[in-house]
C-alpha cells in the first residue's frame, strides 16, 4: 500500500470516529466509513466459472466489489488466469481458499472428499504451509501483499489438531464458522469471522439479512458459491436483486472486500486499544 492510501484511509477512520455521538448510556454505534450502518461483504468460494462468466460481470455492472476465494489448484485458475487477473485490476480481491481444499471426509455429506485431500490425514503443519503457499501465489496473481482466508468446509482440525489459529499472523481475516449477522463489531473475533452459505435462497431472503445487519449496526457475510450454475448454487435473479438493492442504499450499507472490511476493523481495533 502506497503511504497515501494509508494516510487517505486513516484521515477517513478519524473522521468516521468524529462523527460517532458518545452516549454513556448506550454504545455508540460502530464507525463504518461515511457513516454507513452496516457492511456487507460478498465473497465467492470454489473459483467456479459461473463467477467469472456471471457474479463478475454483475457487480462491475452495479459498481460493486466482491472477494474471491481460490482454490489455486481449481480449473479456472489454470485456464482462465487472465480473467482472474483481469477481476483483481477492477478491484476485486482474490482470496485464500487454499491449493486444494482439504477437508475431513468424515460425515454423511463428504463423500466427495478424495483421500488425498482428506485433513483428517494431514497435519496441522503441512496444511498451514499449504496455506501460506497459496498466499505467494495469490500475490503473483495479482501482486497483493495481504489476505484474507476463507477455511475450507468451515473445518479447522488437521489429524493432529487446529491448523487455523496459527495463520493468524499471515491474513488480515479469517471467514470460519456459521452465523450470517455478526452480533458484535466490538467482540468480533477477526480471525474466526461467521458467515451465511446461501443456496437457493430468493433475493428476499437475501435482503433480509442485510436488512437484518443494518439494525444491528454490524456485518453481514454472505458466501455463495454457485451463480445461477455450479454447485449449491443461488438462482441468479436472486444474486441480481441483492446486488440491485445494495447499488440502490450505497449510503447505508457499505459493500467492499473482505480486505477492506478486515483492514477498517483493524484500524478501528488500533485507535481503541490503550
Ligand atoms: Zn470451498
């Protein structure tokens, strides 16, 4: 980052902090920049093609940015690199997924798991160089020097115990766990930051959430995966209508990238601390 981004982002945080009314009866509501209410965040697991062919084109359309979570050994990375290069100019993050995906084959559902990406059979260590790798590759991609990581499966336990907790020291945030509307900025954790995984919803269930964010004065974290194709896929007039209705209340709810997000948290984290 360039000093004078840091400093333009920075003067913003002060003034999003002026602005804040201080009430000692009740919290002051969280200092999203330009006093939005809530942020939301819309990321993309798997580097599936419906990403690059429809939820691309899409947010360029509504001037929207999105997070990208590759797996870096997905097929669209290997065939489709310009694209993804091209999605990164525009503003799009590129995130972490991992090189392949591992996780437990454990459970009814994970059939799909080869036993060659299994973490059950891994350890804790080589899942975490697994990780790191891909933040190298991510930064020849497209020359970011930080990142965010979304867990593979939500699953942070190798053969031999978590591998997560010690990523922390390369990401700026880590989406893990369950729970669309985040409770509390104050006691997010930044490390284990809940989201929604959509699949099939309308574009009302959609809306809901971030209408839902918004009186909470929190964030909401949706990640899709499929658009309109692909697996667990939301219909793409569903994907529209949210997109559509986040373009129509820019002044409420701020929509960026996960890096972003996780860069403001940081800062407003810093200004607090002692
Ligand atoms: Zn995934």
């Amino acid at each position: 980052m360039t000093m004078s981004r840091r400093a333009m982002r920075l003067g913003l945080l002060a003034a999003a902090l002026s602005t804040v009314a201080v009430a000692d009866d009740a919290p002051s509501p969280y200092p999203w920049p330009n006093g939005a209410r809530a942020a939301v965040s819309l990321a993309y697991d798997d580097a599936l093609p419906t990403h690059l062919d429809t939820a691309i084109p899409a947010l360029d359309r509504h001037g929207l940015r999105g997070s990208f979570y590759l797996v870096l050994s997905a097929d669209t990375v290997r065939t489709r690199l310009a694209d993804w290069r091209a999605a990164a100019r525009t503003g799009h993050e590129l995130g972490n997924h991992s090189l392949f995906h591992a996780c437990s084959a454990r459970g009814a559902d994970r059939s799909w798991v080869a036993p060659a990406q299994d973490l059950d059979a891994m350890t804790a260590a080589r899942v975490q160089a697994e990780v790191t790798l891909a933040n190298t590759m991510l930064h020849a991609i497209d020359g970011s020097t930080e990142f965010t990581l979304t867990v593979p499966c939500g699953d942070r336990n190798a053969g031999d115990g978590d591998y997560v907790a010690g990523l922390a020291p390369h990401m700026l945030g880590i989406k893990l766990g369950a729970g669309a509307v985040v409770p509390d900025m104050r006691t997010l954790d930044r490390y284990a930051v809940p989201v929604a995984v959509p699949v099939g919803s309308t574009g009302a269930d959609l809306i809901a959430l971030v209408e839902a964010a918004g009186r909470q004065g929190t964030m909401v974290n949706f990640t899709f995966h499929g658009i309109g194709g692909d697996h667990l896929a939301v219909p793409g007039e569903a994907h529209e209508a949210l997109l559509a209705y986040l373009a129509a209340h820019r002044d409420i709810y701020w929509t960026a990238t996960f890096r972003e997000q996780m860069r403001w948290v940081r800062d407003v984290e810093r200004a607090a601390a002692p």
